[in-house]
C-alpha cells in the first residue's frame, strides 16, 4: 500500500513522546500512518521534503480571538490559525451564552483551523466593552450551552478589570467557579486594568490574591507578565505570594502577551524567581497580528528562546501543555500513529532578530527566530503566511518609543 503524503528527513520535536531526532512521517486519509526512522521514497505518492526542518505536533494557541466580525477585534481564525503553523487555535471569551451560536454557526464551520473556546461569563462576550453585566449573568444557560458543545467549549473566562473589580468584586469569581466545577471545565482568568482605569495597588493586590486562592489545578492565570496595573509581577522585583502558591496548586500560567500585557523585564523577575509559563500563547486580534510587536505564535514562541527557554521547551508549551489544559490530550499536542495528522513544518533561522514587548517599550535581541513554513491540518497541505520583522538597526529606536 502506498501512503499518501510522506514527511521526509525532519527533526521530529514531539515532547509528549520525548523524541527528538530524525523521523520520517506517512500520513494516509487524513491521519498519521507510520512514524519510522526511514520510511523509503517509493512506499509514498508524495514526498515533502522536510530535511533541516524541524516537525512539531500541530501548535496549539491557547489565547486568541477569532470569533470574526462578532467581537470587533477578532482577527480571521486561519491567520491565527494554519497560516501561522497554527491547527488549533482557542478563542478567549469573545462570546457568550448570547452571541455563541453566531460563532458556532458563520464562524468555526468555515475554518480550516480547528477552533475551541472558552465561553465568556457575560451573556455577550467581549462584543461589548466593559462586559460584565452582572444581573444578565445566567448560570443555567451557560451549563445547558456547555452540555451541548462539549466538543467546542472547553472553558470559562472572566476579565477582572476595573470594572469588574470595582462594581462586584470576588463574587464574579465565585460565581464563575460554581459553573466550571459544575461544568468539570476550567476558569481562565485575565488581570491588568485597561491603561485609562485606575484603582488602588492595594486593593488590587487584595482582589488578586483572593482570586488566586479560588483557582484550582488546571485554572488559567492569563497575561501573567503583564506590565499594566493590577498584574501579578511587579517592577520592583517582588511577586504576589499567592501566585506562588496558585503555581504549586497546579494553576497554569499563561503568557498571552498581545501587544500591551507583556514586559520583558518583568518576564525575566518571573523566570528569574521560577514562574516559567505552563503555556504560550498570544491573544492575537486585528490590532497585533501585522506587527510589529505581536505577530504569530512562532514569534512569541521565538522572544521565549530569547529569554532562555529551550526549543523543547517552548515546543512542549504550545503542543501539549495547551492540549492539557483544554482536556484534548488524546486528540491534540502529540505525533502518534492513527491520530490525525496535525502537522507544522518549522524553520529555526538563525541570526539577528530583534523583538519588542510593545507598549511596555522593551526591545529584546534574539539570534533565533521560529518561522511556520507549511502546515499539514488533517493531512491536508496548507501554505503558511509567515509574519515577522527582519533585524534592522533602525528599529531599535521606534520600537522602544512603545509600539
Ligand atoms: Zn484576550
């Protein structure tokens, strides 16, 4: 029998396995058929040749926004998606139980990427800025909505902004929590303030702390490094106690940086002091996805080997680790024979690159750089559309203005 596809002569990286080392991939009907040192050339229809490229599990972004047209800033779901090496991409509270069914019916269906979510507390997502209404909140509807999309929903997210902080407080949270321990699913939690709110440190600190006590294993701390108010990592050197102890408890720590909720500096306090990121993803939009901070996954991916992380590491952090977390270990985030074949081809170019966390205007000199060359979803061959910024002297100075 001849298998369809052949990826010949790459570095498999799949961390779920432990192997990294030549391997030779078949794929038939859709899915991965063998996994040998040599697979020869004429036992396949195609070849692709995949020699100084390095082969992942298909990466998994945990954070973005692609329900299109539904949340103002969601970007098109393959641009987060298979054109960034992306097969599959998990939107972060762009809908609620009001407006998933659009998202559901005129979004996923027509996606090449895989798209799963988690389902906002409030009825209509982040369609609407501040979101939380808190007298709409029906937590029945969510659980029914849930029940009957298993496969998309695999999370609740909550935003604790100004406003939620100021005008209910922990409740939110609480209420948030008896639906994802009703539900079996996790609570995905993003902190900083929008940079035009302002409240007190101490009374920020005292809601984060709180919070941070409510999370069990498998909750998400979303923009963990952010450099606006109300983060969790401070300039000073010093981070929140109750982080720490979230951490042991087994909360994943996620990165979703975007282009204003990152700050090298405060990465490196963070990695410094041990609080390494479980996940990395981007929350990418239509405002950060041309650059010239955010780009793609791969590019975020890239500023993590800039900041000492191995290429296994950031590999297992966007495979599967986010796999985990959304409970689709079984489906997603590894390279095993009979699964389906979600493949990235990689290049890691070698060289000057210089990245930027953005508004927190921090530029950061890298001498890798990960780009998508070609996705396989299902087997099918999809074209990337690689985005980043080729190293220029001049960039320094625009860059560290602030993007
Ligand atoms: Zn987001």
């Amino acid at each position: 029998m001849l298998y369809e596809l052949l990826i010949k002569g790459g570095e498999m990286i799949d961390p779920k396995q432990g192997i990294h080392e030549l391997r030779d991939i078949a794929i038939n009907q859709g899915k991965i058929a063998a996994i040998a040192k040599d697979i020869a050339l004429n036992e396949a229809k195609k070849v692709i040749d995949a020699k100084n490229k390095i082969i992942t599990p298909g990466l998994i972004d945990l954070h973005t926004h692609v329900a299109e047209a539904i949340m103002p800033i969601a970007v098109t779901p393959d641009e987060a998606g298979v054109y960034s090496g992306v097969t599959t991409a998990c939107d972060a509270g762009s809908t609620g139980y009001a407006t998933f069914n659009k998202f559901k019916k005129l979004i996923i269906p027509y996606a090449q990427t895989d798209i799963l979510c988690f389902l906002h507390l409030s009825p209509t997502g982040q369609e609407i800025y501040p979101e939380i209404c808190w007298h709409d909140i029906n937590p029945k509807r969510m659980l029914t909505l849930i029940q009957e999309n298993k496969e998309i929903v695999k999370g609740i997210k909550i935003r604790a902004g100004a406003h939620l902080i100021k005008n209910h407080g922990i409740s939110i949270v609480k209420t948030a929590k008896k639906i994802t321990n009703e539900a079996n699913i996790p609570l995905g939690v993003h902190v900083g303030l929008g940079f035009e709110d302002n409240l007190p440190k101490i009374t920020l600190d005292d809601f984060n702390a709180e919070m941070l006590n409510l999370l069990d294993k498998g909750d998400i701390l979303f923009h963990t490094y952010t450099q606006r108010d109300g983060g969790v990592i401070k300039p000073d050197g010093s981070i929140l106690g109750e982080l720490k102890d979230a951490m042991k408890r087994g909360v994943v720590i996620d990165v979703s940086p975007a282009q204003s909720h990152f700050s090298f500096k405060l990465a490196k306090i963070g990695l410094d002091q041990g609080v390494i990121p479980t996940t990395i993803s981007t929350d990418i939009t239509i405002t950060n996805y041309k650059g010239p901070v955010l780009f793609s996954l791969p590019v975020v991916m890239s500023k993590f080997l800039a900041l000492g992380l191995t290429l296994n590491q950031v590999i297992e952090k966007t495979t599967i680790k986010p796999a985990i977390v959304l409970n689709e270990e079984k489906n997603r985030g590894s390279l095993e024979v009979s699964r389906p074949a979600d493949i990235s081809i990689l290049e890691l170019k070698k060289g000057n690159f210089l990245f930027s966390d953005g508004k927190a205007g921090n530029t950061l000199h890298g001498t890798q750089l990960i780009v998508p060359k070609l996705t396989i979803k299902k087997g099918v061959e999809i074209e990337t559309k690689p985005r980043f910024r080729n190293f220029n002297p001049s960039d320094e100075l625009t860059l560290t203005k602030g993007a």
